[in-house]
C-alpha cells in the first residue's frame, strides 16, 4: 500500500466504493434531523460513535467560490475562519481520495468542488454504508470545523466528527466478482497488470471470503487483511477502514464486497494484491 501525509495524520490510499446497483440516494426531510448511514449497529456489533450535533442544522454552509482549505498567514479572511473553528459546517461536493486515520481509526476522505478547484479533507465520526458512498459521487457532509493555525505558515481547514447528510450522482465504480478477476487474470498473466493496476481505478468486488487476519501495528491497533476466492486466484486484500470489519464483521465462507483498487499479482503473497475498504457482506 502507497502511503502519504493527508493533512497532518492520516494514512492514504486512494480509494472509492459501488455498490450493487444505481441510483440516488435522497436527502433527509427539511427540518428533520438527519440520521448518518449505517449508525444501527447489527446485533453483536460494537455501536458506533454518534455524532454530538443535528447534522440538519449546520452553523455555517461553505461555499467553494470563496473557500481555500490552506491560507497563508497575511490572508485577510485568516482572522475570520479562526473565530469559526469548532462550528458545524455544511458543504456538498464530490468524493476523492480515501484514507484512514492511524491516532483515531476513523475513516476520512477529500471531498472536491463540482469544479475541481477546491477541496477539503473530512474525517468520519458516523460509519457511512460504502456501497453506496464512494469517490465519483456526489455528497453532502455536515462535520466540525478545524481550523489549525501554524503561526507563519498560515492556516489549513477541515472537518471533523463528519457525517454524509446525503449520496447522489450515478455510480461509475465497476462492479466484477472475484471468479472474474481470477479468469482474467489466468487468461493473460502479462497483461493483466496493464489492465487492472492503476491508482484511483478502483472497483467493488464480490467474493467469497475464505481467510480474515489481523496484524498489531506498530503504536496500537490492527491491520486487517482478508483472502476471498477467485478460482484460478485469490485476492489478498488490505483493509483501512477497521472500524467497518469489527461493525460487522465477517467469517470463512461468507460473501463480501470490497471497494478496492488493484495493486497487480504479488508473488509474495500468491495472489492478486487489493488495497482498500470493506464495504459489508455481500445482500
């Protein structure tokens, strides 16, 4: 897994989930408090942490014609975002890149201007359902502002505690299982890397699941991995969003889906390698 700084603390892989199906998911009734997706636990499942505020009734709506999530520190508008630090915001735009935090274990991403010039990075309080969240669609997310000041190096923005409000925009993540992968992969073993290996080319994945491992890493917590069947070849698959396995997690033998991009055949492994988010077991 290719790893990077993302905004300060999170480990990177670029990322996005599709899931079974199309279509619009359709925001709350005005005035209504806004539920975050996956917030039930399953029975057996840890609860997730819950949100402190009513995502339906952000302080303040950010607007991408005016809005920079890094400003030096002579900026004018620098004073103002400092007052505004620690208020709930709202702001509707496209999901990019997916990371996790290695302090918190929370899941976080960028979330991009319909434009493409703009973008803020968002860490997750609520558990989000990623067959229907992912990057390439369109979201709206209320979280908590954190405005960090770095003296003379300006200030950078972001939210956290975030919830997704609302999903819509057709999905364009493809959908294959994992028999698929292992066929096109035993049919032309040259080419296949060529074909699938690519960042931010992400797809989901339906397989059946036949190993699930945790591995400590080094400052606390866990890896996750899981090997899923796909005939001719397995898929070794690296998780980030731990909090998602524990929520609901599944055995040998069960069907899952996977929101993952393609690392290429890893000889090491003896499989084809997968980095990215486990999206739940397979309806």
């Amino acid at each position: 897994m290719r790893r990077s700084v993302f905004l300060g603390a999170v480990v990177v892989f670029s990322g996005a989930v599709a899931s079974v199906g199309c279509g619009k998911q359709e925001a709350p009734a005005a005035g209504a408090p806004a539920p975050a997706p996956e917030t039930t636990p399953k029975p057996g499942a840890a609860a997730p942490e819950q949100v402190s505020y009513d995502p339906s009734k952000p302080e303040i709506k950010i607007d991408w014609a005016t809005f920079s999530s890094a400003l030096p520190p002579n900026d004018p508008f620098v004073p103002d975002w400092k007052s505004k630090n620690g208020k709930v915001a709202e702001v509707s735009g496209v999901m990019g890149s997916v990371s996790a935090n290695p302090q918190t274990g929370r899941e976080a991403f960028m979330l991009r201007a319909d434009t493409g010039k703009g973008a803020i990075g968002c860490e997750l309080m609520a558990l989000p359902d990623w067959r229907q969240a992912g990057p390439g669609r369109r979201l709206k997310v209320v979280g908590v502002l954190d405005v960090k000041d770095h003296g003379q190096r300006g200030i950078d923005i972001r939210l956290n505690h975030a919830t997704i409000v609302s999903v819509s925009g057709e999905k364009t993540i493809p959908e294959f299982t994992a028999e698929q992968i292992g066929k096109e992969y035993a049919a032309d073993r040259a080419g296949f890397d060529k074909k699938w290996k690519a960042e931010d080319k992400f797809y989901y994945v339906t397989g059946t699941l036949t190993m699930a491992e945790e591995y400590p890493l080094t400052g606390g917590g866990v890896a996750h991995k899981m090997r899923v069947s796909a005939g001719p070849v397995d898929l070794y698959c690296h998780l980030l969003n731990g909090r998602g396995v524990e929520a609901d997690r599944p055995k040998p033998g069960d069907k899952v889906v996977l929101l993952v991009e393609c690392q290429g055949y890893s000889q090491g492994f003896e499989a084809v390698s997968m980095n990215g988010l486990y999206a739940g077991k397979a309806p």
